[in-house]
C-alpha cells in the first residue's frame, strides 16, 4: 500500500514560520505531480501549491509570497515551507501525489495559526 508520510504541522504564531514535509516512495515520487491541500474548518478541500517533477510551481494567489513548494528528488520528500501564515491559513493539510493512473493522499497534518 502507498503511503505518503507527513509530518511537521502544529502550532504557529501569526508572522511565524513553518515548514510541512511529505515523504512518497521512489516509484511514486519521481514522476508524479506532487501538491499540498488544505480544508479549513467548514471550507471545502483547496490546492494551496504544486510542484511538477521537473520543478514548476504554482500557487493558490492567497499563499503567494508566503509560501514555498519545493522537492528534495534524492530524499522523495515535498516541502511547504510556510512564512508569515494568518489565522486564515489554520487548516488540515493534506500532501497529494498525482500520477497518470491515480492519485494518493496523505492522512493529513493540522495546522493552527494563532492571532
């Protein structure tokens, strides 16, 4: 069974930082278009960014100028590192990996941005 293991979530000031780490097997990571989401309370799931496997990125605009997607290809892991976050931003945060055939989730990682 695939699994893509996050970690790094918790608790950040408002104009803190943070930074969510997703871990995919090789065989998944090296050709899938990876990407973190988010549902806030009572808001439906979100694309916050997206990394292809040769680097491109795109931002939801609420995030942009705050929040970096980037992928480590020798350690199969995604990161969002996560700068100057709003209460706003206070979600679950789900990494995803799509690929031409399906595409897998992770369980999930809370975020909770204080005021």
């Amino acid at each position: 069974q695939v699994q893509l293991v996050e970690s790094g979530g918790g608790l950040v000031q408002a104009g803190g930082s943070l930074r969510l780490s997703c871990a995919a097997p090789e065989i998944i990571f090296s050709i899938a278009l990876m990407g973190w989401y988010r549902q806030g309370p009572g808001k439906q799931r979100e694309l916050v960014a997206s990394i292809s496997s040769g680097g491109s990125t795109n931002y939801v605009d609420s995030v942009k100028g705050r929040f970096t997607i980037s992928r480590d290809n020798a350690k199969n892991t995604v990161y969002l590192q996560m700068n100057s976050p709003k209460p706003e931003d206070t979600a679950v945060y789900y990494c995803a990996a799509r690929t031409g055939w399906r595409d897998y989730w992770g369980q999930g990682t809370q975020v909770t941005v204080s005021s």
